[in-house]
C-alpha cells in the first residue's frame, strides 16, 4: 500500500511539473491585410463615400500563452481573413475592415 501511495504521488509531482515546462511563444506580427481585386471601370464618374457608421467593436477569446499558443495565433489569423473576406479588402483611412458601412 505504501509503494502504491508512492508511486502515485511521484506520478502527480511529474505531471506538475511537466505541466509547467511550457513553452513560452513569441507572438508573431500581424498579417497586413491584402488587397482585394477589384475591376475599376475606366472613366465613371466618381461617387461621393458616403459618411461610416459607429465603430463595431468585436472582442475574441483566444490563448496567447503556453502549450496553446501556436492555436491561438491560428485563430487570430483565421478571424483576420474572415473580416478581410466579409468586408471584401475594403478599408477605412485608419486600417479598419469596412463591414455593413460601420468600421470593424
């Protein structure tokens, strides 16, 4: 029984520090968002933007530190391109994706 009790304590100290053994991730810069192809038409009379609506603030939860890290900088990525393809690479003069004529 004592060697059980042994054996399993040694087993739960390994698992602790294993578990603290991480690696720590630098965070790698943030892709710049690629232009869109757009077909100009020559000669149009250009129209007048029309005026943007509030800034849409969106938060995302993800894990910047640790063992997940190399995932979370993948979500980043991959909610990045989202916004680049819903708002079609259309930016305002601050960076921000245009989306529904409201700055995101």
């Amino acid at each position: 029984m004592k060697k059980l009790v042994s054996v399993l304590s040694l087993l739960a100290i390994l698992s602790v520090i294993v578990g603290a053994c991480v690696q720590q991730v630098e965070p790698t810069a943030t892709p710049e968002p690629t232009e869109a192809p757009t077909e100009v038409p020559e000669e149009e009379p250009t129209e007048e933007k029309e005026e943007l609506g509030e800034v849409l603030k969106i938060g995302m939860l993800s894990m910047q530190s640790g063992a997940m890290a190399l995932y979370g900088q993948q979500q980043y990525r991959g909610f990045m391109l989202g916004l680049e393809y819903a708002s079609g690479g259309e930016t305002d003069d601050e960076g921000r994706f245009i989306i529904a004529n409201r700055p995101v």
